[in-house]
C-alpha cells in the first residue's frame, strides 16, 4: 500500500522535479517507486536537502542503499522517513519536546545527544557497546529490524 502512496506522491508532489518522476533503478529494475539514481538527494525533505547530506558525511554515516553521498533513491526508505521526519528538529529542541510529549507526558526536556543535536542518526551511543570498529558500519552490521535509525534523547 505504501509503494502505490509513493507513487501518487512522486507523480503529484511539487518537492519532486519532473525529470525525476520517470520510473527509478533499483536493484537492477525499473520501479515506478524509486526516483532515477541521478535524483534521488529530491527523497529527501527540501528543507534539509543542503544540511542532511554533509551532516552525514562529516559523521561517517552511510545511506541505506545509497551512492555518492546521496540517499537511497527508493521512496519507502526506512532511513530516508527517518531522516525526513526528525532532521528539522535536530537543532529545535522546543519543537522536539511538543512532538514527543503527548507520548511522553512525562517529557521535561530535551537534551542534546551529539555535536549540540537533539536527533541523531545511526548512532551507537559515547561507548562502544557492541564492539563496532567505527560508527557508519552499524548500518551494514546490524539487521533492519534490530536495529533504529534515529535516536531521540530526553529526560523523563
């Protein structure tokens, strides 16, 4: 059901160029719920397309699935959502905390987790618990459903 929602989005969505509406590569097929590798940094949120990216380089994170720097080009990325949904709020620290409080009421604050955010991605903590050698192989080393793809800190 969500691929064929993707669809109608890709085909409708003013945030999706025309060039990248056409049916996208993935996995050595032609999906109509993919954009075209060559668009695929227009998965992500306008609004975080120019900060996302170098976030994530300067952190050592990996794209699920993707290349070059960019996002996974597949409009049902799990680490795309992710990344869409609780990017904006990295460095909002209020708007967080109304997000979170009404399935939290306990909610206080929010606290910052890295570099002064509020969100992080693909992070395994200030320890190595899991014994990883470096941070961006968490996504490669850890199964989808084990695994989060974002992190929220706050004190209950």
């Amino acid at each position: 059901m969500e691929k064929v929602r993707q669809m109608a989005f890709k085909a409708d969505s003013p945030t999706v160029s025309e060039a990248a509406r056409v049916d996208g590569i993935y996995r050595g097929r032609a999906r109509p719920f993919c954009l075209p590798r060559d668009y695929a940094m227009e998965n992500l949120y306008p609004g975080i397309r120019a900060s996302a990216p170098p976030h994530f380089a300067r952190h050592g994170i990996k794209w699920h699935d993707g290349r070059d720097g960019n996002p996974s080009n597949h409009l049902c990325d799990s680490q795309v959502c992710c990344v869409n949904f609780l990017f904006p709020f990295a460095d909002q620290p209020r708007a967080l905390g109304e997000l979170l409080r009404p399935f939290y009421p306990a909610l206080r604050k929010t606290v910052p987790i890295e570099d002064g955010n509020y969100v992080a991605h693909e992070w395994i903590g200030e320890h190595n618990y899991l014994g990883r050698i470096v941070r961006q192989y968490l996504s490669q080393d850890c199964p989808e459903r084990d695994r989060p793809d974002c992190y929220l800190s706050a004190t209950l």
